[in-house]
C-alpha cells in the first residue's frame, strides 16, 4: 500500500466515522494541553509557620538577581493569622524561573511548617500547585531569624507544576470541550441547520457562557453592612500605645470586618509624589504609623485573623481597612482587638469611635487601655454580611431559560407533536411565575416606585372623606404618621399632585389596604402592593390568553411573545408598586381583546360589553391609556362603517346594550369640566401658590436656556431611557443612551419591542389586522406627541424638564407584541396544506389572516424565522429583568443596605 492509498483510506474512514475521528482529536488534543506547561500567572508562594510567629512581622523571600532590575529580587510578606500564621507572597513574574529561594523568617523559635504554591485572584485561592513540608526544607538559625533555602531541584519541581497547573489550561480546555460539543452537535441534532444559522447560534452560545462565567467570576459578592450609629465618630488621635477590644453579635454570616478610618491629606499609597506621603507611609506596603488587629470568635477565642494593618487592606475610597474572613453566628460573639505601638508624633493613620451605638448587636463598650478618650466608647466596627446572592440566581435564570428556549426550538421543528401544542400553555405559566418572583425583589431591594406616597394618600383621603370624586382642590399628600406605615390625616406633606381619575383609587380603597381611625391612616404597604400587582397580573393573563387562542401553534412563538410582554423592565416594576399604571394594563388589554373579537366579526354582546369595559376604566384610570384606546375604537369604527359597511352589525341590539356602560365617562368629565375648567386638573391650576414654590417649577434666573432641535434631542434621549432603564426613585447604575439612538446589545431588544411595531406603516401587505393594528399605533403616535407638547410647553412656561417618561405607554404593550407578531407571521411563517387549494389567503378569523374556519393548515417558522426569533428572545431576556436589575444589583442602594 502506497502513501496516496493509505491517505485516501484514511480520509474515507474519518468520514464514515466523524463522531469518532472528531472524539479522538478532542481527546488527543485535550492530553497535549494537560502535558505541555504554560507560563504560570497570579501566583503566589504562601508560607506557614508554627503558633510562635509575631503578628505583622516580615517575612523575606530572596530570588536570584535579575540583572537591570536588582531590587526585585527581593519581596517582603507580613505575617497574619488567617487562622493559622502565614506570610503569602504575590511573586513577582521576573522571579519565577529563579533558581534559588532564601526564606527568612523573623523569630529563632519560628518554624516554616510548609511552603505552598497556589492560585490566587482577587484574594480568593482557586487551587494550589505544588507544596513542601517544612521539615524537608534545609534551614538554619541566624541571630533573631531562621532562614529556609529551597534547593534548585525542589524550585524546579515548583516551576514545573506551576506550568503544568497554569491558569491559562483551564480557559485552552473550557475552549476544546466547547468546540468538541459543538462538532458533536453539528453532526448530530444540528446537522440540517445551515451554516450560517449554526454560526450564529454557537456565537450567541459562546456570549451567553461569557455571560454566566462573567457574572459568577467577575461580578462582586454583594456585602451588606448594618447602621451601627447615628453619631458622628471621634478618631483617634493619641500618639501613645493603647488597646481597645470590641465584642458584637453577628446576626448573619460575616464576610468582612471593616474599621473606618481617616488619612492625614487622603494620601493615596501608590501616591509617592505627594508631599505628605512619608508622614503616612514607610513605602505602598506599611504604614508610618504601627497598629495591629487581632479577630477572635466565641468562649473559646478561636483565631480568625491576626496581623498587621497594611495599604493593601485600605478601600478604594481611603476611608476603611478591611479584613476578610468568614464568622457564623453559631459560633458565637466576634472580638475585635485594635492595638498601637508608641508613636512619637500624632498618628497620620487615625481609627475612630463612636460615643454611643443604636445597632442592638453591639452590647456593650469597647474594653480599652491606655485610650485617652474615656472608657465608655466604641470602637468603630462594622460587620459586612453576605447579602443577596444575585450571581447564582443570574446563572439559575440563564441555564433555566435556556433550557425552556431549547425545547421550544425542538418542539417548533415539530408541529404535530402533542407537546408542541401543549407547550405554548407551559411557556405562558412559566413566564407568569417569572413576573411574579421579580415582586419580592422590587419591593424588598429595588423599591423608589414612582409617586408611590401621593398613590396610597389618594386612596387614604377616599377612605377618610368618602365619595366617588375626590376633591382635588383639597386633595393632599399626607404627612407620615410616628408608627411605621402610618399617615398623619391632621397633617400635610404637600399638595397632592395627582389629578387621575378615581377608578383604580376607589379599587384600592375597596381591597381594604387602608385603614383610619381618627387622624391617624394605617395602611398595609405588602398587601397594596401584592394587590396592586394581581390587578396587572390579571392583564397579562388576558394578553397571554388572547395570544394562546390566536397565534399559531408554534411554541417558539408564544416564548416570544410572553417576552415581548414581561421584558420592558418597567412592567413588572411599576406594577411592583401601589400604582394605577397596574389597572391600565388590565384596562387595555380587556379593551383588546374587544377589538380582537370585533375583527374576528364576532358581533355579539361580549364583544361590545368588553370594549366598553376597556374603553371606560381606561378613561376612568389614567388619560394616556384612555386616549389610547378611544382613538384606535374610533378609527377601526369609522374604518369598519365606511370601508367594511357593517354599520348594520354596529347598530344592532348587541351594540346598544353596551351604551351605558360608557355613561360614566361623560358623567365624570362634565363634572371636572364644570369644576375645574378642565379634563383633568392639575397642580398649577388648583394650587399655584404652592406650585410655583415647589420642584414642578423653575425660577426664570434658575432656568437653562433651551432652543427647539435641544428640547427634541433631550426629550428622546429621556424617553428612550425610560423605556430601558427603571423609571423610579432608584438609581441602578446603568447609564443612559446617548445619543438616542445609540442601542448597544443590552438594551436594543427592549428598545424594538417599541420601534418594531411602527413597521406597520412601511410594508405593502393588504390585510385587515394590519388596518387595525395601524389603527392601534397611530393612537398611540397620537398620544406621544401629546405628551411631547406637554412637556415642551412645561419647559418653556414653567422650566420644569418632566414628564417625559415612556413608562406611560407599556399599558399598550399587548397592542406592540400582536404588531409584531402580525409582522412574524407574514414573513417568516410558511403555511402548508394537504390540499393546495385551502392555501389561498382570505380575510379569516385569526389574527395573522392565515387560515379561514375549517382549514385545517400547518405552520411553521421558516429556518431564517426559527434564528431570528430565538435571537429576538434572548435578547428580551437579557436585557429586562437580568441585566436591567439583577446585573446592576451591587448599584442599586436596596441590595446593599440592611
């Protein structure tokens, strides 16, 4: 057999055997990483030593010179006790092929019991190399120090498991068995996808494990530290040597010890130029001044840290040392011992005391010595606990979804599995489950509802005066009462700002949250807002009901759909409050599903008795979303009447009894008209004394000047922004768009379930639903330019840049998905049929116009739909509630603060 056979041969046998050839290059591949070494990084050799080592003492290490760079041959590491005294070493990378270490160690009784090298980042030990015990370590004693030398043949074997360990394998392997999966996948379950599409998917795969790795690796632990005092400290200036101990009980796991502290002149470490820098440091790893803390745990003092205080354990602010450890309150009262040598001047590096403490946990003073400030303080202390574990919940969500969006895939390839038709129902409970754990987190961290005060005093006045219509004019925000979750009824806050109409207010007040006895308005902010909450819940149970019953039976597309819905991060948040932004969701989406019925010509009682429904509490909940509705009511009337000619369907019996429910609404603006000259009455127009005199109004001398294009650009910006960003009193910490159109992968998915629908007036198709959606988004057009003029005008009038949030238009969020499904359905869902000649198009009864009664036709995404759809999800995921709240939780005030 010649070589040209034996090649051939050999590529017949790969190809007939592509699973097998690809599994042994993985594993060959795979093995060549494990053998080679690679250049070892963070790195650290870690000595540790008997119980006879001296707290804050230095440790040397001494490597061979390195010619031009001489002073780097040598490295110091102060002893602590973590429990255990060690000296660990972050060693510098020109030392690492050294051939000799000389270790001395301060102290003739002080034993090395072993040397260690291991991994670390950030403070945290990933694994270790390689270790020596002690006793095999030759070493002598040298006046008050014993010194270790490792052997050329013991550094060589250190190197060689340092690189045969090196960080750097663990990312070349994590890379192989991405890449083996993915050849296994593509020939296997993906070996009918085109190339293109599989491209795509392993690079949105590759950015989602990026994702998961990014936020368990790199995001920090959220660390909560509790209010100890309201008193300001005194920092300790005494020049003499003292000791003050601090007992405390931990309420929770202990991941920090903080102490807050003061730096003559904030002089940075590294900052060896400033003037003052000797008189606060010796170099960028020891102070001037010597102080040393010792942390013991329960009755048996067991060791948790001791050593001195260096710069490396200084915050980035210069205002606290910090020290690591890990204490559980079943271990009992933590100790804290500060001690100071003698010092011949006033210390540059001051701790500090409090007079008095109001944190329970904190039973009695410090125990001191020598302090010149009086025996009865504090030794300022404050204990970091591990707080809300939003890394793990972020991976959990991620792998979960991933999960659902995979089975959604496999079951939409597959039309007439039972399970493809059952999962749509799965896909809407697991979504609704979804919005209902985001509940807690906005009412217990994230919190700064809008307005959430003058909501709960609204309904507080209906339940102390009665009525159907409040009194606006004497309408106020109430002054918090001395109990918690109280309002004081004899006293105001301010003016009561909120003109809305009552209905949702009257609701509230009927669900029973609030309570008056006398002056005194006790209300149940937990229950409100979980009421609140079932109100817009409801609504989007109705939209996912109007999609189930509607849209074809393709999972992937009730996934996106249910997305497109829950996504906008401020949904679910302004639901979260006491808001009645949570009846116009329900309000609108009861009229949608009239106007849904009424293009199905199903004209019949029901249909008009919920378009009247939706179309009053609209306008009886808020004026944006009944604006809203009546425009798109009007114009699919006027559209049906003069195109359509079912005036005779409009007119009859079933129309007419739907009449009176629309009675409140002129009942209730003829009477604010006569009242107040006006639909809706506001701030300036029933109080301008204190209008002028509050935050709604600018001075003219305190106004920036602002000429039209500015006012437009500002404006779009801020509208955008609220769309994407939560629009309440809590900074996230995610910035702004700018400019406005700027849109970056974690917000461009919640950004197009708004701009997508507006689609609608550029395509060519004839269809019905496209009238009526168009119908549908000119109203909404209609009202965004409303609320621009109003905010234009009180720019202008009164130099107040407000109202401009496009949270007001997520009440219309079921009228975006149905346009943009409507918009899936025309391009990227094919229709196939046993008989062609059912495949004709006519004006059906769904919403997509595909089919008509009786045709029984499959429908499935086309492979192009199947790739962009699954994108469009995954961006909707990410950039809602992951990234727009979880992602941003160590920004957000509430998840930091006990």
């Amino acid at each position: 057999m010649n070589f040209k056979t034996a090649t051939k041969d050999s590529i017949t046998w790969v190809s007939r055997h592509a699973i097998a050839s690809v599994s042994i290059l993985f594993i060959f591949l795979s093995t060549v990483v494990c053998l080679i070494q690679l250049a070892p990084i963070n790195t650290y050799y870690v000595v540790t030593l008997s119980d006879a080592a001296q707290a804050g003492e230095t440790v040397t290490f001494a490597f061979d010179a390195n010619p031009g760079y001489t002073e780097s041959a040598v490295q110091g590491a102060d002893i602590i006790f973590k429990p255990q005294a060690e000296a660990k070493l972050r060693v510098d990378p020109v030392n690492l092929d050294s051939k000799s270490l000389r270790i001395s160690i301060p102290g003739d009784n002080v034993t090395m019991e072993k040397f260690s090298s291991v991994i670390s980042v950030n403070g945290t030990v990933l694994y270790q190399n390689a270790a020596i015990d002690g006793s095999d370590i030759s070493h002598s004693a040298e006046g008050s120090q014993r010194t270790y030398q490792l052997t050329e043949a013991q550094l060589s074997s250190i190197h060689s498991q340092a690189g045969l360990k090196s960080e750097v394998k663990l990312m070349l392997l994590a890379v192989l068995i991405f890449i083996y999966i993915a050849a296994i996948m593509r020939l296997t379950v993906l070996r009918g996808m085109k190339r293109l599409h599989f491209i795509v998917t392993m690079l949105v795969s590759v950015l989602t494990l990026g994702f998961i790795a990014n936020a368990l690796l790199v995001k920090q632990p959220i660390e909560i530290q509790q209010s100890v005092t309201s008193s300001s400290p005194t920092s300790i200036q005494q020049s003499a040597a003292f000791s003050a101990t601090q007992s405390f009980d931990p309420v929770d796991d202990v991941s920090h010890i903080t102490l807050p502290v003061s730096i003559t002149g904030d002089v940075d470490p590294n900052d060896s130029t400033n003037a003052n820098y000797s008189s606060v440091y010796e170099n960028n790893q020891e102070f001037h001044d010597s102080y040393k803390i010792t942390v013991v745990q329960g009755s048996s003092h067991t060791m948790l840290f001791k050593g001195r205080v260096t710069p490396s354990m200084l915050d980035s602010e210069l205002s606290s040392i910090t020290i690591s450890l890990h204490a559980s309150p079943r271990d009992g009262p933590l100790e804290i011992t500060l001690s100071k040598n003698e010092e011949p001047t006033v210390p540059t590096l001051q701790f500090q005391t409090y007079p008095s403490v109001t944190n329970a946990s904190y039973t009695r003073p410090a125990s001191v010595q020598g302090l010149q400030y009086g025996s009865s303080v504090y030794l300022a202390v404050n204990a970091s606990y591990q707080g809300f574990d939003y890394r793990t919940l972020i991976a959990l969500l991620v792998l979960g979804f991933c999960v659902l969006l995979i089975l959604n895939l496999w079951c939409s390839r597959r039309a007439r599995l039972r399970l493809s038709r059952a999962l749509p129902v799965t896909d809407y409970l697991v979504l609704l489950v979804y919005a209902i754990m985001q509940l807690p987190i906005y009412a217990k961290y994230v919190q700064g509802f809008p307005d959430e005060l003058a909501h709960i005093s609204y309904v507080a006045y209906l339940q102390k005066h009665g009525g159907l219509i409040p009194d606006f004019k004497n309408m106020v925000v109430y002054a918090l009462g001395d109990s918690p979750h109280t309002f004081d009824l004899s006293h105001s806050q301010s003016f009561n700002y909120l003109g809305h109409p009552p209905l949702y207010y009257q609701i509230m007040k009927l669900l029973g949250g609030v309570t008056v006895n006398g002056n005194v308005a006790s209300y149940n902010l937990s229950l409100m807002r979980m009421e609140s909450f079932g109100i817009g819940l409801l609504g989007i149970a109705l939209l996912f009901y109007i999609s189930l019953t509607r849209l074809p039976k393709i999972p992937l597309l009730h996934l996106l759909f249910g997305l497109l819905i829950i996504s906008p991060p401020n949904l679910i948040y302004g639901m979260s409050g006491v808001n009645n932004d949570s009846l116009t969701i329900l309000s609108v989406s009861i009229c949608l599903l009239g106007l849904v019925r009424f293009y199905e010509k199903r004209f019949g009682c029901m249909t008009y008795l919920l378009i009247a429904v939706g179309i009053t509490t609209s306008l009886l909940t808020k004026l944006t979303a009944g604006m809203i509705v009546s425009i798109a009511a009007i114009c699919i009337l006027a559209y049906s009447i003069v195109v359509e000619r079912q005036w005779r369907n409009l007119w009859s019996w079933r129309f007419l009894v739907s009449l009176p429910i629309y009675l409140p609404i002129p009942a209730y603006f003829a009477t604010m008209y006569m009242k107040y000259h006006a639909l809706q009455p506001s701030f300036a127009k029933l109080a301008y004394h204190e209008y002028v005199h509050s935050i709604w109004y600018t001075p003219l001398g305190q106004r920036s000047e602002m000429g039209v294009w500015g006012f437009i650009t500002t404006y779009l910006s801020n509208f955008m922004n609220t769309w994407f960003n939560l629009a309440g009193a809590t900074t996230t910490g995610r910035d702004a768009a700018w400019p406005f159109f700027s849109l970056d992968l974690d917000r461009i998915g919640i950004v197009l379930v708004l701009l997508i629908p507006f689609a609608l007036f550029f395509i060519t198709i004839k269809s019905t639903a496209k009238m009526y959606l168009q119908f549908g988004m000119i109203a909404v057009g209609i009202a965004m330019l409303m609320q621009m003029k109003g905010t234009y005008a009180s720019v202008m009038m009164n130099g107040r840049f407000g109202g401009y949030s496009s949270r007001y238009y997520l009440c219309a969020i079921g009228l975006f998905a149905l346009a943009i499904m409507l918009l899936i359905c025309k391009y990227l869902v094919t229709r196939e049929s046993h008989d062609p000649s059912q495949l004709q198009q006519g004006n059906g009864a769904r919403l997509d116009d595909s089919t008509r009664a009786g045709t029984e036709i499959t429908q499935r995404l086309t492979s192009s739909g199947m790739m962009l759809c699954s994108l469009f999800c995954m961006l909707l995921f990410f950039d809602g509630f992951i990234y727009s709240v979880l992602y941003q939780a160590t920004s957000i005030t509430g998840f930091t603060l006990g």
